[in-house]
C-alpha cells in the first residue's frame, strides 16, 4: 500500500499534524507567544493560518509568560482540552520549570491518577544559526530525567508531523524539541494523518559494523558520517531514536547485540547527557557481547558560543562521528 | 429574623440566616479539624509536615458558600481549610493525610497535594505562588465551554511577590477569565513580616495594575468576607473578569507545626489570638438569634464525632499496595 506524500519542510508538516488534529478534535487548542494571524502565526509561522481557520478561542496568542502559558494549558487539560502549549526557544523553559516539571509531570501521580495533564510543550531550539548562549541550547537531559514527561524530538518532516500527532493524541505531558536550523530541510511527508508511535525508534539506515545511536538533527549527520564510513567498507546502522523519554531500549539492544559496536550522538552538552544513560544501559546489558567501549559524542562542556568558528567547534560534525565509528572498529 | 452587616452597605450582600449558619459550620469543621491534626501530629500518631489554617477559616467558609459543587479551587500547601470548605470529606482528607490507599489521592499526594475533583477541589499546590496559573487554565476551559464554573485561586500574601501572581492575573485579565484570585493576607510570609517584604501596603492595590477590581476585606469578618467573595464570584460568573481580594486575617500557628513564633512579639500575638474568629461569630449568631446555644453545640458536636469517625478510618485503613509506587506515572499502569 503506497501512501500518498507531499514534499514539506518541518514547519509545514507540523502545521499540517495541528491542523488535521484540531479539525478531528474541536478539543485542541494552541496557545503561546505570537501563534495567532494577527500576530503572524508564529515566530517561523509553525502556527500559520490556524486562528483564521479555527478561531481565536482555540488559537491564543499570550503575554510573554511562560509561566502563565503553562498554567492556563494544564488547567485547561484537566478540564478536558488538548491544548499544544508553544515556548518559543527551548532556553525559555527555565522561567516555568515549575510549571513543567512540579505540577505537568507530577499531577497525574499525585492525585493518584485523578488529574491528568494531556498537554503538547513545542519548543524550538539548537546551535548554527548565530543565536548564542540562551537562544540554543538542547535541555532534553533535564525533561528525560523528570517522571511523568515525555520527550520527542523529530530529525525529519515526515517524523515530525507523524510524532506531533501522536503527542496530541497522548494522555500525558510530552514535551516536542523542533531543531531551528533543520526548519528549511524538505522531505516526504504523508498527505494524511498518520501518527508514529511514541517510545519506538526508526532504523534510518541499516548497517552491521557500528550502530549509531541518536535523535533530532543529528541523525542527519549520523547519515552523512555513514555514508562516508560505507566509502571505507564500514557499514553503520543509524537508529534515530524519534522518542528520547522513554527510549526505545529493545530496539538499541537488538541493533548492538547485531553490530557489537556503539557511538551515540547528540548536540547537548556531553556530560551527565542522554547519551550517558545510553551508554550505561548498554553496558550493563550487554558487555560480554560489546566488542568495543560504548562511544558517546556531544557537544564540550561551554554554553553555546556565539562566533561562528567556535558554534561550528561547539557541534558534533559528521568527521567527528566518521573517527568515533571508526575508534569502535580499531578497539580489536 | 433579621441581621445586619456590622457595618450597613447598601450594596453588599448579606448572608441569610440559613447561610449563616452554614459559615458557621464550615467554620467549626475547619477549626476542630485543625486542633484534631495539631493533636495528632503532636501525639506522633501522625508524621505530616503541617500547615495550620486555624484563624483563616472564615475566608473559604464565608467564599464556599457562594460556589457550587462543580466550581473550583486551587489552593496551597496550608490548605486544608480551603479544601474542607469546599467539601472534601474528612474520611478521604484524613486518609491521605495519613498516606492511606483510601485517601483522595490514594496516600500518593499527602497533606500538601489533596486533590478531590468531585469537590471542585482540583490542586494543591506546595509551591507558593502556584495555584494561580493553573486556575486560570480552568477559568479558560470553563470558558471555552460555555460552562457557567467559577474558580478560585487561594494564595498567601508572599505569594504576591512571585512572578507567577503577576503572569497570571495579566493574563486573566487579558483573557477575561471567570477566576477570583483571594489573597488570604495572614501577615507572614514564612518568617517575614508582609510589610518588610511587599512594596504595596495593601496588596489590592496591585489590581490597579491589572485593570481589575481590588479589595482589602477584613477576612475574620464572616459579613465581610461573604459580600466581598459574593460580589466577585458573581462578576466571574456573569462573564465580566477577574478580581483580587484581600482577606486580611492572621496565623495561629505560625508557618509549619512546631515553629515557635521568634519572629513576633508575645503581647502581637495574644493581641491576634485574643480575636479568634470563631467564637466572636458563634456568640453573634445567638446574639442575633440566628441560631441557639444548644443548636449549635449539637452542631459542634456532630462534627467533632465526624472528625473521630475519620481519624479511626484512616489510620485504620492500609497503606497504599507497593505497586502504586510505579503506578499513575503515566497512563499506561505499572509505567517505569
């Protein structure tokens, strides 16, 4: 069965996903800083056209309050609405992380399933487009490290509009990383409404020397380094995990029980990051089967710098994955 | 039978006799309750950190009577007298107070996380300044859905000085949400003096700022405290925005059980226990025949055995199973 597809870019295709889903569900409701017509539907124009569409009950643009976004789309969920909360850059969740991790996360549990927060947090982040040190940063560490979220971060359009779907569709809180530099990136994407599951990882391209393991824009250079280690007689398989909370663990054993050899990548800062849970998990898994140390990169240990020389240093290039690939390979 | 205001205003609402004594009520229900969990915390029967609310009640008892089962709260970590106002019942109260499976939250939330929708009594919160984002999200689900549901945001006089007090009546106001933010000003926030914290000496005055009506009410006067909530409440209802009230009233028990008051003067505060709201108003409401001695006695004393009943339910009751330690994490049970 062939599905019919449209050549998008990102935007456009979570444009579609809110459109779609706000035409099946009179529930969902947009609401954030600019997101409405009047205020040009978003500061990309993710939110284009909605408010015109549906109205600006259930599109809202708000004050430049974070805190009060948030509040009003989990009072509004536990009343019976979907609503897709838009903080602009991933940086602004720390002036409502209470809102976020004390009382989106936790409400469920402790009411003890009484009030639940069915919300979508969109945010938009990453380094390469000159923003400097609060405009970039990739903060998803801190989201997978809260129960009760959940953590998506497409690395396509298609992913994107599939995923964004199925967070709305979500009973709980899930927070959406879009990646600003990877905005223009067109791609095949489904004309219908299709969800992708949440918590399954996509096998991007299918290799049997090395998994690398990664989400968001990086799986484009985890794709771009194994297309240059293939020139080398290595093959690499690219799992793009869709979902980073909760992670698709069986997925990643199978690939690295397959290929022995593991490299994670992602643009965050390295340490304490989601690549250290990666990598701790398969070592406890799988050890006597790993044919060499789990790799792991991302970016040092620096606020995002605003030099481009330094922004370009900051981010894991696809030379740097092609030499870990390789490290994995030279270990025997 | 008649009742006048203590101080006749032509256009405040006044309570009847019937409503009176329901203020009444609510208001001997929250002050034996509290002197049942000071006793028990005490005693060691129970281990909760606990805010004491004695003093506060005729704010939520004096605004409940004013709401429907199906409006909503939002209040804060001292709260268990904006929740037994409102109707929580003291079995299911007690219960999660105790961390019992038969709490309302199944002993997941504790004192200071009692959730019980079916009262209306949708958050609490152990964050200061919390309460009110959340309640104007369910002022704007109300409003979206053409329901006619008030919600209250209860809050302390600190609070006032968080971000998330400014953001939210914004945008309330913005929006023109049926909320009422009540400000249940008792002095102190924490160990600080509200006037070596706060830049206003009357926090209403900040709904200027908001182009809402503001309102400094004397929050031990059930008259008062009833016209003012009355008034707001119904201008949330008929769709015309907001309001902040100030509730002026006083602690008895300082911030957390147990704290031993340093930072006040003895004479400040036998000043402030010397006006204990209850008695004042159960004194009144002979005096103006609402209601006799020997009703409401039997009153008081029906809700002291109710309050027995629930203590003995819930430390009777189990703890929650060790499966609902991974459990209502997400939808999916048993999610880890």
């Amino acid at each position: 069965m062939t599905v019919e597809t449209k050549k998008l870019n990102a935007i456009q295709a979570i444009n579609q996903a809110l459109a779609q889903a706000m035409e099946a569900d009179p529930t969902i409701l947009v609401l954030g800083e600019d997101v409405a017509d009047r205020e040009g539907g978003g500061v990309v124009g993710v939110t284009k056209g909605l408010s015109t569409r549906f109205g600006e009950d259930r599109v809202k643009s708000t004050p430049i309050s974070e805190q009060a976004i948030i509040g009003a789309a989990i009072g509004a969920a536990i009343d019976g609405y979907k609503p897709v909360a838009e903080i602009m850059l991933m940086n602004f969740t720390t002036v409502c992380m209470d809102m976020i991790v004390n009382h989106a996360a936790k409400l469920r549990y402790m009411s003890g399933g009484q009030t639940t927060v069915p919300i979508v947090i969109r945010m938009m982040t990453g380094a390469g487009i000159a923003s400097g040190g609060q405009h970039s940063d990739f903060l998803e560490a801190w989201f997978a490290h809260t129960p009760g979220l959940k953590v998506v971060a497409p690395s396509n359009p298609a992913d994107a509009k599939g995923l964004m779907l199925s967070c709305i569709a979500d009973p709980d809180p899930c927070i959406f990383i879009e990646t600003s530099r990877a905005y223009g990136v067109t791609g095949d994407v489904p004309v219908d409404a299709i969800p992708i599951p949440l918590g399954k990882a996509r096998i991007a391209r299918e290799g049997s020397d090395v998994t690398l393991i990664s989400y968001a824009e990086m799986v484009t250079r985890c794709l771009t380094a194994a297309a240059e280690l293939d020139k080398e007689g290595i093959s690499a398989e690219v799992i793009d995990l869709r979902t980073i909370s909760p992670w698709d663990v069986e997925a990643v054993l199978a690939s690295v029980r397959k290929t022995g050899r593991a490299v994670i990548v992602h643009e965050a800062v390295r340490t304490f990051g989601v690549g250290a849970e990666i990598a701790a998990t398969l070592h406890e898994k799988l050890f006597r089967e790993l044919k060499a140390p789990v790799g792991r990169l991302g970016a040092p240990f620096t606020p995002v710098p605003f030099a481009g020389n330094l922004e370009q240093a900051f981010l894991v290039q696809p030379g740097a994955i092609v030499e870990a690939a390789r490290a994995t390979l030279a270990t025997h | 039978m008649t009742t006048a205001s203590p101080e006749p205003n032509t256009n405040a609402a006044i309570p009847d006799a019937a409503t009176q004594v329901d203020i009444y009520r609510r208001m001997s229900l929250i002050s034996q309750n509290d002197e049942a969990a000071r006793k028990t915390v005490k005693s060691g029967r129970l281990m909760m950190p606990y805010y004491s609310p004695k003093g506060q009640e005729v704010i939520p008892s004096a605004v409940s009577v004013n709401l429907n089962d199906d409006d909503r709260i939002c209040t804060i970590y001292r709260g268990t007298h904006d929740m037994l106002a409102k109707g929580v019942p003291l079995r299911d109260l007690w219960a999660e107070m105790a961390g019992r499976v038969t709490g309302t939250c199944k002993g997941k939330g504790g004192p200071m996380h009692v959730t019980h929708p079916a009262s209306g009594a949708i958050l609490t919160t152990g964050i200061v300044g919390s309460s009110m984002p959340i309640a104007n999200g369910l002022a704007w689900a109300a409003k979206l859905s053409g329901s006619k549901r008030v919600t209250i945001a209860y809050f302390g006089d600190a609070a006032s000085n968080i971000g998330a007090f400014h953001e939210s009546l914004n945008l309330a106001s913005v929006w023109k949400l049926p909320v009422v933010f009540i400000c249940q000003n008792n002095l102190f926030g924490e160990h600080t003096r509200f006037e070596n914290a706060t830049s206003v000496d009357q926090i209403s005055k900040r709904a200027a700022g908001y182009s809402m009506p503001g309102v400094t009410v004397d929050g031990n006067d059930p008259f008062k405290m009833y016209a003012a909530a009355h008034a707001a409440i119904n201008r949330a209802r008929d769709g015309d925005g907001p309001t902040l009230i100030e509730a002026m009233t006083f602690r008895f028990y300082g911030h957390v059980f147990g704290d031993d008051d340093h930072y006040m003067t003895k004479e400040e505060k036998a000043a402030a226990l010397a006006k204990d709201p209850l008695p004042i108003f159960r004194a009144r409401l002979i005096a103006d025949g609402v209601a006799t001695d020997a009703q409401l006695t039997e009153l008081d004393a029906d809700i002291r055995a109710q309050i027995e009943d629930a203590i003995q339910f819930a430390l009777s009751s189990e703890m929650p199973p060790i499966e609902e330690l991974t459990r209502d994490v997400y939808a999916e049970a048993g999610a880890a």
